[in-house]
C-alpha cells in the first residue's frame, strides 16, 4: 500500500515539475508544496508535531467551584504538563474533601454551607529563545467573609531543559536584594500613595515602611520576546497593606546593578 502512495507521490512530483514555475503564469506552487509534503510523509520523514494548546479545567458543584488553567507554552513541555496536571488533580481532591468536611459540619450545626471556590490560572510573563516565566493567581473561598489570592512563579531553562527559581539565578540573595531596593521601596510607596490619597510617613505600622522584596514572588519579564528585561515583584494583600488595598505589583527594568546580581552563566538571557 505504500508503494503504491509512493507511486502517486512520485507522479504528483512529476507533474510538478512539468508545471511552470512560480513566476510563471499559471503557477500552482501550493499544489506543488503540498505534493512534496505527501511524497515526504509517504516516504517515512519525521512529521512535526501538533501546536500545544492551552488547558483549561472548570467544574462547578455543590460543594467545590474548581478551575485550573495553563497556557499553551507550558502545554509544549511535557514536564511541565506532568507538574500541572499531579498539581491539579490533588488540589483539587484536597479541596473537595475539605469542602465536603465543611458541609457536614455546617449542617450538624445548623449553619447554612457556602460552597468553596479554588481557581488556579497560569500566565506567560516572559517567553524567551532562553527562558519560560509563568506566573499563578490562585484565588480561595473557603466559606469566610471574603476569599484570599495567592500567587506563585516558575522558570523553565530552556537551554537546560529544566526548571529553574529567580533565587537560583542570583550571585546571592543579599546581592540582589541590595540592587533592588531602593527603587522597589520608592515604587511600593508611591502606589502605596496613589491607593490611599496621601504620601506615606514611615512609623511603626507594618503598612508604612518597606518590605523584603525576596520574601514576596519575584517575576521574570519580557516586553519583546527576546530577553528577560524586568522583574516584577507581586505582593499578596496583608502584606504590603491591608486587604482593602488588594495586591501590589511593584515592575523594576533590569539596570546594570540588577544584573551584576545574576549569575554569569545566566546573563546571556538577561538585556544588558
């Protein structure tokens, strides 16, 4: 059977061949191509494989509101996929039992039971020829006044074929902590300000002085696809200031103080 698909390839390559060229008129280059890719196919050559794509799981039951979504750059590396998918499937047994465990609680009370929620989304913060950024929002309700949103990240290594951490790309932690500060500190009290209408003074409240930027997650960016040329600091809410100011993302371009930090056998990734 394949020598005879062979046989139509070859005559299919024929005519091509006999057609005029694509310059010429009444040129059929599509026809040609795809008579190249049959006859290729036929013959045993190596096909590439299907483009990834994103995935998305959401259920919604009487106990547990549950999704979890990645996108397709992470669907294309299959450790990554093997991570997500462990990752998703005890998350949410986890959540189900605790919800269910809430249910029969609430119910043995006489309490009304509020269905839980656990919704986790990744996104590309940076996807370059060397690295992969994802950043998680993982939004919580466990049946409470208001739900919570942590965050976490994750670096793959392209040219290493493996996952990576910021901290792993540092000379040391105290290094990069020194070459950020200043400017994260100046730009977490500037949008301190603007979410509360009046300059911050520093005083013994948690909420008016800095924060130790390598205590929160730390994200890798990229505006052009080509180099990483920025970190992103996210800071959950309580910590920077109260709830009612949700979260703060506090965005540093790399500089040259921030990249003397990174470690030299990394720095082929990072804009100079």
């Amino acid at each position: 059977m394949q020598g005879r698909g062979l046989e139509w390839a070859a005559a299919a390559l024929l005519l091509a061949a006999c057609s005029p060229s694509p310059d010429q008129p009444g040129s059929n280059a599509a026809a040609n191509a795809a008579a190249s890719r049959y006859a290729e196919k036929m013959a045993g050559a190596p096909q590439p494989p299907p483009p990834a794509k994103p995935f998305a799981e959401a259920d919604k039951g009487a106990f547990l509101e549950y999704a979890y979504a990645y996108p397709a750059q992470a669907a294309a590396i299959p450790a990554l996929v093997e991570k997500f998918d462990k990752a998703r499937t005890t998350l949410k047994a986890d959540a189900l039992r605790m919800a269910r465990e809430d249910s029969a609680a609430a119910k043995e009370s006489g309490f009304p039971f509020r269905p839980h929620s656990l919704e986790t989304r990744w996104t590309v913060a940076a996807d370059t020829p060397r690295f992969l950024s994802l950043q998680s929002d993982t939004y919580v309700y466990t049946g409470g006044a208001h739900g919570m949103t942590g965050y976490d990240g994750l670096i793959w290594d392209k040219a290493r074929s493996r996952e990576t951490s910021v901290k792993a790309l540092m000379t040391a932690p105290a290094a990069f902590a020194t070459a950020i500060r200043d400017r994260f500190c100046k730009e977490l009290d500037r949008q301190r300000a603007e979410k509360r209408g009046a300059p911050v003074v520093p005083g013994d409240d948690d909420f008016t002085q800095c924060i130790d930027p390598l205590e929160q997650l730390i994200v890798p960016t990229s505006k052009d696809g080509r180099l990483i040329d920025g970190m992103t600091v996210v800071i959950g809410p309580y910590s920077a200031g109260p709830y009612a100011e949700g979260s703060y993302e506090v965005a540093l371009p790399m500089d040259a103080a921030m990249r003397k930090a990174i470690k030299t056998e990394y720095q082929d990734g990072f804009v100079k």
